[in-house]
C-alpha cells in the first residue's frame, strides 16, 4: 500500500523551497515540542532516531515516551504514521537520521550479522520512500561520538568538550581494525544500499566522524577530512548519495570550510546542514555558541547560498542554558533565531 493510497497529507514537499531553519535533534514529535517549533518559526525537522526500532507513532503519547515494536526494521505504516503526526502540525519531515549503531554494526565491522543487518537497513529506506520521507542520514563511525568533560563558556552555559590526549587507549569492539577494512566494508555498504535508495527516491548523507580523528577505540574514522569525503563521495558515484554537513564536525578537522562547502555545493552534494562551531581544533576543542567559534558563521551562510544550497539547516549541539530541558530547547531557540535573523539580513542584502 502505497503512502497516497493512505490518504497523504497535503504539505509542501521539499523540492523547490529556499534554504531555511528547521529544527532537529530529538526523537518524540510530542504535540508540546512541535507546537513550541512552530513557534520558533520553523516548518523542518529532522529526527535523531539513534535509540529505537520500530516505533509505534499512531500510538505515541503526547509528552510520553513511544512504545517500541520491532526487530530493527522501520515499518512503512509507522513511517506514514510518523510523517502524518508531523505534518498534521503543519511541518515538514525533512530527514530521519541516526538509526542505532545496533542496525549496522555488523555491516561497519564486517561481522558475522553483516547481510541480515543489510537486508533489514534496505527494507527501512525502501520504507522510507513509500512514506514519502526523503533523506536517511547515516554515519559510518561504530565506537560512536566521543567527549570527555563538561565545561563552561558565556555566562555559566555549559557544553561538551573532547581532550584526545585523555581518551582510553583501549578497544572498543575487541581487537584493533585497519583503515583498509573500514574503506572495503563501507564500499559493500553502498554498493548493497544506493540502488534501493535510488529506487525508492531516498537521499544518503554521510555525517562526519565525531570527533574527527584518525582512530578512536581501535577503530579508524574515515569520515575525518576532506579527501576522505572526497573519496566517499566518489567510490560509488550517485546522486542519491551526498552531505549531512555538520559544520561543527569540519570546524573540529580544521579544513576549509569555505573550500569544503565550494567543492560539494557545486556537485549538489550538501543535503541538509547541522549548524554549529567549537573553540579548538583535535585532538582539544570544545562546543560553543553559534557566534564564538572557528568561523564566520555569516560568511558560512552567504557562500551556502552563494553555492545554491537549498535544504534545512538545523542547530545541532547547542549550549546547556538556564532552564534548559534534556532537549536543549532554549539553546536550540538561541541558535534557530540567530539563523532566521541572519538569513533576513542576506535577503535584504540581495
């Protein structure tokens, strides 16, 4: 049954809307949480759905915890249900992101699950595309994002930093793993997944290792640097495959970004965009405000557009301010409304 035969919602797809805010990094769409975007301006998410299987939205409480069901497969019917509970709100669900290391580990590492962990991770993006949700954002890091303290920037806010010369030295996955074994079980990954994407009309986007280093627990990150997103892009050529640009992620590798966004912005390959910065570049850096960090966070968004991007652009981690929730609420407020002022001062200025 097809995602129309089900009686679809009448919302605004994608395609052919300008670069705007949306809001993400969470994974209950509670009425609460989507009215209070609503609020902030905001007709995007993107869902961070890095802790369930298949979730029963048609039956979700509001405010409440979803039920779960499933054995790491998302249904087609809870997918529709949890597109319809969004755009009933009147948002657009822009991307699902982050399914649980638990989905592809095997397939990452190479282990004994590889092929049931591939057949179920194709039946979720053909899933995907006949609920009509067009983005499936993935990364290709099994030990995971790692920090390693709290700190404190402006006025006692407190955010996440990485000190690489603190990190355990011990394996994370019991023995240590070659870069050439990464590279080779990740070109069967996509050689095995981009012909379902593309059948189903569902974009991949590579999210950065984070934080960028060239081994973390025994494991080597390949999506540290630009020429190994260079190489990503290029190992198994699609338009279907392109960027989470997580800014803060490149700010971390100390690359261009105004190089990194000219060389992928030009081949369409900027998807959807996590922004945010950090002070310090590896092995030592820490988050921060939007405003305080390694670039110019305005002459990010004029070369975005300059490059003709197009998509959503989300606050990703944002500093822990008074009151906050375990969301961030505040924090993500802070950052949306920074954006949405500087995207009008781009307008005027056009």
């Amino acid at each position: 049954m097809s995602a129309n035969d089900r009686g679809d919602v009448p919302v605004e797809q994608p395609d052919g809307l300008p670069m705007r805010v949306g809001l993400g990094q969470f994974m209950e769409p509670t009425a609460e949480r989507l009215r209070f975007i609503k609020q902030l301006g905001a007709n995007d998410i993107v869902l961070n759905m890095y802790k369930y299987d298949d979730p029963d939205y048609e039956h979700m409480p509001d405010n409440d915890r979803m039920p779960l069901s499933g054995d790491g497969e998302w249904s087609a019917e809870n997918l529709f249900a949890l597109r319809k509970r969004v755009e009933d709100a009147g948002i657009r669900l822009h991307a699902i992101e982050n399914v649980p290391v638990s989905f592809y580990e095997d397939v990452m590492l190479g282990g004994t699950k590889r092929d049931e962990q591939l057949k179920k991770l194709k039946a979720t993006v053909q899933n995907m595309g006949e609920a009509g949700i067009p983005l499936f954002g993935y990364h290709w890091a099994p030990a995971g994002v790692w920090r390693t303290s709290i700190e404190t920037v402006r006025g006692g806010a407190t955010v996440s930093a990485f000190d690489g010369r603190e990190t355990d030295t011990s394996y994370t996955h019991g023995r240590e793993y070659t870069e050439a074994e990464l590279w080779e079980n990740y070109e069967h990954f996509l050689r095995e997944l981009l012909p379902v994407a593309e059948e189903a009309g569902v974009k991949l986007c590579l999210h950065p290792s984070d934080p960028p280093m060239k081994t973390l627990g025994g494991i080597p990150q390949l999506a540290r640097s630009f020429e190994n997103f260079k190489r990503a892009m290029e190992l198994v050529p699609s338009e279907n495959h392109g960027l989470e640009f997580c800014l803060g992620c490149w700010s971390e590798m100390d690359e261009n970004v105004a190089e990194v966004i000219r060389y992928f912005g030009e081949r369409d390959k900027l998807f959807y965009v996590h922004f945010r910065d950090v002070e310090g570049t590896i092995p030592v850096f820490k988050e921060t405000f939007i405003d305080e960090g390694n670039y110019d966070e305005y002459a990010v968004l004029k070369l975005l557009d300059e490059v003709g991007f197009s998509g959503v652009m989300i606050p990703d981690h944002t500093p822990h301010l008074e009151g906050d929730s375990d969301w961030e609420h505040r924090g993500r407020a802070y950052t949306a409304g920074y954006l949405r002022g500087m995207l009008t001062a781009l307008r005027s200025e056009q």
